[in-house]
C-alpha cells in the first residue's frame, strides 16, 4: 500500500471517486459545503494504483474537521492509517481538536471514530433532510434500512498529542 497526498492525484481521479462513491464531489453539512475532490487529504493506493482508501479535511484556526472517509477494503488498517496521518497533520497544525460529523445510519462510522477517541458532542435533527435540497441525491434510507435524518458531530481533544 501507498499512502500519498491527495494533491498528487489527478483532480479527474478525485472526482470521479467522490461521484462514485458520494454521488457527486460536494459534500453538504452542517458547518457548509465543500467540494471534496478540492480538499487536503490523503490516499492509500494499491501496487496497481487503485484508491483503496481516501480521507479529506478541512483546517479551521483551532480545529480540524474532516470531510470525508472511505475505506473501500474493510478491516485492512486503511482507515485506521488515514486516521492517524489526519491527527498527526493537526498535532503538526497545533489544532486543539478535530471535528467530523458523520448521520445517524452510520453505525460503522460511530463504532470506529469512537474507538480512536472521538466523542459525540452534538445531535443536529434533520439536518440532512436540509442538505437535500442542496443534495438531493443524498439518499432517503440506508443500506442497512435506517432513515438518514440526523448529522452527529464527533470531536477529538487534541491537546497533549
């Protein structure tokens, strides 16, 4: 595996794989909208030079927030090194906290940002429900079956890294 900056993809790489596997670059969220494919991030890339895994962020003056996190091969650690390269980054930054808002469906994401110390500070109800009208190929209901209504903000302290 191949970890590089997402700066060193071809943007036309990076749009098609936020379009692929977030419907279109733009990601709507409470804090605003961003255009992933134009984001600081990070890659992990297969010998054959296929993205395995990509995480996006945006640095605000005392915070990080992430944007955006794929691991397209679960339970291989390519989350988990992109996590790590993402807080080493903000330790680098000397952010105090890294932010992230992930919706009430995702029980994977909750089950993995908690466990690497993200805590969930605040429930924003129907948040989603009003990002679809900036984005409405944000689906109804999950894969798993839960309607995807509410963004979750998960933060991180950061201090003492």
């Amino acid at each position: 595996m191949k970890l590089l900056k997402t700066a060193e993809l071809p943007k036309e790489i990076r749009t098609t794989f936020f379009r692929e596997h977030w419907g279109s670059p733009e990601m709507v969220i409470s804090s605003g909208t961003y255009r992933c494919d134009e984001l600081d991030g990070f890659a992990v890339l297969n010998r054959e030079g296929n993205i395995l895994g990509m995480i996006t962020y945006v640095s605000q003056n005392d915070f990080l927030e992430i944007m955006s996190l794929d691991s397209l091969k679960e339970n291989r650690g390519i989350g988990s090194m992109l996590m790590e390269v993402v807080e080493r980054v903000a330790v680098e930054l000397g952010v105090s906290t890294i932010r992230l808002i992930t919706t009430n469906d995702n029980l994977n994401a909750l089950k993995f940002y908690q466990k690497r110390g993200y805590h969930l500070v605040e429930v924003f109800p129907g948040a989603v429900e009003r990002a679809r009208t900036m984005k409405p190929e944000i689906p109804l209901i999950a894969d798993n079956g839960i309607p995807i209504r509410d963004e979750l903000l998960l933060v991180k302290n950061m201090t003492g890294h």
